[in-house]
C-alpha cells in the first residue's frame, strides 16, 4: 500500500465528511465527529472505504495478463482489493482486454462521439460517492448538452421515500435532524438493518435504550445486531452487548403496508390519536379513519402476517411514546407499493402530531454519502419549477422541455436501440440494477459507455458496451479542492480534499468541466467551463438556484456548515400549498408466495457496502460465501432440503444454479433471503408505479433440487 499522506487519510484530523452512508460524520468540525458535535464517531464502513482507498496502484501488466474474459470469473470481492485505477482504460469493439490509453485521446474519444450523437440519445447516471460540486457541473453540462435523462441511484433505492414524503409534507426528505433523534424516547426501525449497513445509527439506538427509551424494529428477519448490539467504545456494551429491541414484529415479505394500517388502526381504537393535530394541521382525516374502523382484524393480520396481539403491543409502545421517530430503509421502498409503505408510516406519525415539532418526525435511513445530495442540487429527470426558473432567469439559460426518463426507462430504451451513449459518474450501474441479463444487453446496445470510477467493480467486465472507457478519477479526500456532501439529516458538510495518492486519477470536476468546454464549444453558452473547475465558482451557481442552499455561497469563507433552509419541521406548518399534511388511504396487497413458493428479499452482507464486497464473510448471520439461499428449518423440512443442498432458484425473470441452502431460524417461514447483487438475476423489470424503484425485496421464487449435492457445513 502506499504512504498515509498526511492528515487527508487520517480520521482524527482529517477535515473531510465520510465516504460511506449518509449518516455522515467529518467535515469541518474532523473526520471523528458528528454534525451534533460528538466525538469519536467512527465505524468499520468508513475504515473498509478509507483502507479500500489505500491500496496500491492496478499494475500496468493487468490490463495485458488478465483477458476480459479472465476479470469476468473474479467476484466483486477480488475486484473491489485489486487496487486503485490510474489510468484510462479502452476496450474496443470487438477486443478482448482493456488497453491503457493517456488521457488526451480518452478525452477526445468521449467529445468526438458526443459531439455526432443526438443529446435524447444519451443517459447520465450518478452514484452517491460524487461531491454536489461535480454533480450539479455533469448535470447542467447534460442539460445544456440537450439530455433530460439525468437519474441517480435513487431510483434502485430512496426514490419512493422522496416521493411519498413529498406527497405528505411537501418535503421529499428528512423532517428532522440527527438532535431531534437522540432525544427521541420511541423509535422505530421498519425494514432495515442498521447494525450492518449504518453501524453508528446503533449508538443512538444503544444511548435510547439506556436511557429508558423503547425501540420497535419491524422486519422479516431477526437480525442480530438489532437484538443486542455490542459497542467498542463502550466497554461494558463491548463485554455483554446492549439490548436494542424492545419489542420485535416480523411481517411476511410485502405485509408492511397491512402491519402498519393495523397499527393505526390500533391506535384509533384506544383513543390515542391527537385529534386537535388531526383536525387543524393535516388533510384527509376523515377518509383515513373511516378506512380504518371497515378493515377487518382478519384482514390485517393475514395480509401481513403478524398476530393480532403484537400488533396491539406495538401501538401500545407508539401511544406511550412523548418523542417519536419514524426510521426506515429499503425493506420498506424495495416494493411495488414502495411510495404507499412510506405514505403509511406517515399516516401513523402524524396520527399523533409526531411530525412539525422537535424531537420527533419522519427519517429516510439513507445509503450512500451524497446520494441525498445528488437529489437535492438537480440529478433528477425533472427538475423542480423553481430551479428551472431560477436558472434560465439568472444564468440566461435555455434548458430542454422533452421529458427525461429514469434510470431503468433509460436502459429499457438502450435495450431498444434508443440510446446511443451512456455516462457513469461512479457507482455501479450494472451491479445496481434488477434482471442482470436484460441489464447486461443493454447496455451491449450503446456505442459507448463511460465510466468514472475509483477502483474496479462488477459493471466494468460484466456490463459492457461495443466501446467501454474507464477513466480514472480521485477519492474525495484526494480532490484538489474543497467539495460539499449532505447528510440524510439534510446536514450540508465542507470536506478539503487533500494530496493525490498517484499519479494519474484526475478530479471529477476537472474531467467534466474540460468535457464540457470541448463538446459545447461552438454553442452559444453563457458559462465559462473551464472557469466552472474552480469548485468555489460551482458553490456560487448552487446558490443562487437550488431552494434552501444559499449559505452555499459564503461556505468558502465562513466554514459554516448548516441545514438546508425548509426541510426540518419543528412546527406544524408543512411545505405544501396550503402548509398542511396530507394523509392517504391504500388498498392493501395480498400476499404473494404459498403452494411451493417463497417470497424472496435481497440483503446486504455484513461486509458490504452497496454493490461493494469488502469481506465474503457475512459476520452477523455466520455465514460463509454468497452463493446462498437462507430458509427457516420448518421451510426446508417441508420441501425436503437438507443443510448444504445445492439447488436451482427461480423466478419469472431468470435462474441461479449451484446455490446452497443454509438453514436459518431467523427468518420467518414462507420467505427467503439470498445476497444483492448476485440474486439480481432473479429481480424483474416491475416497478412501483409511483417512484419505480424495482421490488428487490419481493420476488416470488421456486426451488429446484433436482441436481443434489450436499456439503460439509460451512
């Protein structure tokens, strides 16, 4: 590995904001401490993301040794430890390995194509990893280019949140900050994992508890760090653990909708609901409580399979709560009826005025660092009215009116011979997205797809276009320049970047602002693109048309991090038009599954992060390898699988082979657990028809152990 430089890799001194989830710590305060001030903050994501940023450079001879064919048997695991990528890859149609070019004739390649390729036949897909500095740049250059069709990984993951908060409060995010929650005496975690995938959001849990708090986690899966969770900088929680869960609910797969309503319902029965709050600040209350006295007890318990009884313990814990955080991850937004889950754990906030007042409201447990960010300053297929207006009045734009399409439309449309270009910002589109083998000749279809990447992943060997560029690109606490990140408590943080580890990667920034010179030279513009490169220059034109961002402007000068203005409501005055909250009826779904299938959700690993694989090891669930599919004993009993058992999983949209059923109690019968992204084989094209987010936690599959073999166990 190469030398530490410096403070820019080190946590306590660093003035950087993290690379993993958007819980976000660093920034301008140090790279241990939160947005509330608190000190040590560290967890094992963002030292697996900074020792991942540590590595060596890719050795020159690679890109000769290994044939595409050779880098398409290595897992994401070994791709991911193969170190850091230094210089621009080529593969050419037809070739059979990558070709290291300089960067002049990469760069020319990108602008010469797009320079003959019809704008609405060009994607721009952004991950969370980015800065709001490059992606507000990539944006704009997309739209002055003439592309609407600028998406992020929100639609694999968040987009239902924003859509169904929106529809609520007006707001698409957050309704409180990382305070409101750590003074919270009731939270509940409905459909995710934090222990695993945002192991500081644990403390705050562990500090609830302590301190007489109750926790209710909703999800199909007990999860052990969800039972007891064991702190390292708290040597008593270190030696015997800290209970988390006061009270646990498992729903079948696709129950949430119908556990949430009973709760509500519950609620209404015992007179709990704030009717003063109801009546003065929120729309729709009547038609919700006429739903909820018709529906049936039968009718919600078997929709989502959790006994009367506990769900009348739950709304006993919600009624007897002062302060109330609603909490929730992508076990909620993962469905067809995503938007619909989040409008319901709305409904039951608001049922008791615990949304517009402090220490209490509505939280989104965002993934990756910025993707709330990417949101916020513009990668979006539409852009809201008011930034429209406010840049073609300010800057004197004239933006495209055809309408954009997401993320999946725009693969859709590759597939179909519509799209001729596609470029990657970061991420992993191919890794992301659902039906890996319609994703994989998708994107076979474009004439080139670019890729601005750290280090290898999955989707530079698998998903491949007839020409492929990998162009290599710096870790945010390499950029040369400061940058910005927002927290998913709408906190805006100032990272200083620091020294490149190696020769060759090149800032975000700079590659798009000399794209965008070059591409758009003989357009009238009235931007200076190379003049854009400075990231100060970014933060100005953030400022003035991004609603809520205007302390963007002075950052360079103050330091002063800060909330973005209108997101947080501390008072019941909601950003709708008429300032009240909107509460919604749903027909309930049915559950799916039954007569020899299970219902199916895809899960991280404990050592992943994302589509990223850190370690093969999954350390919570004791289990060993990906090639797994997790099912209850009584399950494997019925059906005849014993431990170790090959089979064939199924589902209407393709099959995985070799896989080795692991018995695991922790699940409830009827449903199943296999590893994102591997299992995206299985995942098909439906999409919830509000935000279409695919439904990765909710895929109907059949077992086939017609091929047995068993193993020694793991």
């Amino acid at each position: 590995m190469k030398a530490v430089h410096g403070d820019s890799t080190a946590p306590c001194g660093v003035k950087n904001a993290c690379k993993s989830c958007a819980l976000g710590m660093g920034g301008q305060k140090g790279g241990m401490v939160n947005e509330a001030g608190q000190f040590p903050q560290v967890c094992i994501k963002s030292l697996q993301a900074m020792v991942s940023d540590l590595q060596d450079a890719i050795p020159a001879a690679c890109w000769s040794e290994h044939a595409i064919a050779d880098l398409q048997s290595w897992t994401s695991h070994t791709l991911e430890h193969s170190g850091r990528l230094v210089q621009p890859l080529l593969l050419r149609p037809g070739a059979t390995h990558f070709q290291p070019i300089a960067w002049t004739e990469a760069l020319d390649r990108i602008v010469a194509k797009l320079r003959v390729t019809p704008p609405p036949e060009t994607f721009w897909y952004f991950s969370g990893r980015s800065s709001n500095e490059a992606s507000f740049l990539l944006q704009l250059f997309a739209r002055l280019y003439g592309s609407n069709h600028v998406n992020n990984v929100s639609y694999y993951c968040h987009q239902a949140s924003g859509v169904g908060l929106t529809s609520v409060t007006g707001s698409g995010t957050a309704t409180l900050s990382l305070d409101d929650l750590q003074h919270a005496d009731v939270v509940f975690v409905i459909g995710g994992n934090p222990a695993s995938n945002h192991p500081r959001l644990m403390h705050v849990l562990m500090h609830i508890r302590q301190h007489g708090g109750q926790v209710v986690v909703i999800n199909p899966v007990i999860e052990t760090g969800l039972v007891n969770f064991s702190s390292p900088g708290e040597w008593r929680s270190l030696l015997f653990g800290t209970e988390i869960a006061s009270l646990y609910l498992q729903p079948d797969i696709g129950g949430d909708l119908a556990l949430l309503t009973g709760i509500a319902k519950r609620i209404d029965e015992i007179g709990a609901s704030d009717e003063a709050f109801l009546n003065d600040h929120c729309s729709g209350w009547p038609e919700l409580r006429a739903q909820l006295r018709h529906l049936s007890w039968s009718e919600l318990c078997a929709r989502s399979g959790v006994p009367q009884e506990q769900i009348h313990r739950a709304a006993q814990v919600y009624a007897a709560g002062r302060k109330v955080v609603f909490a929730w991850t992508m076990g909620i937004t993962h469905h067809r009826h995503g938007v619909e889950n989040v409008q319901a754990i709305a409904n039951l906030a608001l049922m008791r005025g615990m949304v517009g007042r402090p220490h209490a409201g509505l939280l989104p447990i965002r993934g990756h660092s910025n993707v709330q960010g990417m949101g916020s300053i513009g990668v979006t297929p539409k852009l809201k009215d008011a930034v429209i207006e406010r840049l073609e009045s300010h800057f004197g734009l004239s933006l495209p009116t055809a309408p954009g399409l997401d993320t999946l439309a725009c693969l859709e449309a590759a597939q179909d011979g519509r799209m001729r270009v596609a470029f990657c910002l970061g991420g992993n589109l191919y890794g992301a997205s659902p039906d890996s083998a319609f994703t994989r000749d998708a994107l076979a279809q474009l004439d080139l797809l670019v890729h601005l990447s750290t280090k290898l992943n999955t989707g530079h060997v698998h998903g491949l276009a007839r020409e492929t560029l990998v162009l290599p690109v710096l870790a945010r606490d390499e950029e040369p320049q400061p940058t910005t990140q927002e927290s998913m408590f709408n906190y805006v943080r100032l990272s200083d970047g620091g020294p490149a580890r190696h020769a060759g990667p090149r800032s975000e920034v700079q590659v798009i602002a000399t794209l965008a010179a070059d591409v758009l030279r003989d357009a009238k513009q009235p931007f200076d693109w190379q003049a854009m490169a400075d990231t100060g220059r970014i933060r100005e034109a953030i400022a003035a048309v991004i609603p809520g961002f205007g302390k963007m402007a002075t950052i360079d000068a103050t330091r002063e991090e800060f909330h973005v203005q209108g997101r947080l409501f501390h008072t019941p005055h909601f950003a709708t038009a008429d300032g009240r909250a909107r509460l919604h009826v749903h027909d309930l779904p049915a559950l799916g599954g039954g007569n020899g299938a299970f219902r199916l959700m895809t899960v991280r690993s404990e050592g992943q992060f994302n589509t990223v694989v850190y370690e093969e090891r999954d350390l919570y669930r004791g289990v060993v390898g990906r090639d797994v599919i997790l099912l209850h004993p009584e399950d494997m009993r019925e059906h005849g699988l014993a431990a170790n058992q090959r089979v064939t999983v199924r589902s209407p949209t393709g099959s995985l082979s070799g896989i080795r059923v692991i018995p695991f109690e922790s699940i409830k019968a009827g449903n199943a657990l296999m590893y994102y992204p591997e299992a995206n084989v299985l995942v098909g094209r439906d999409v919830d028809p509000q935000s279409h987010p695919p439904a990765y936690k909710n895929v109907l599959i059949t077992l086939d152990p017609s091929a047995v073999q068993c193993l020694s166990s793991s």
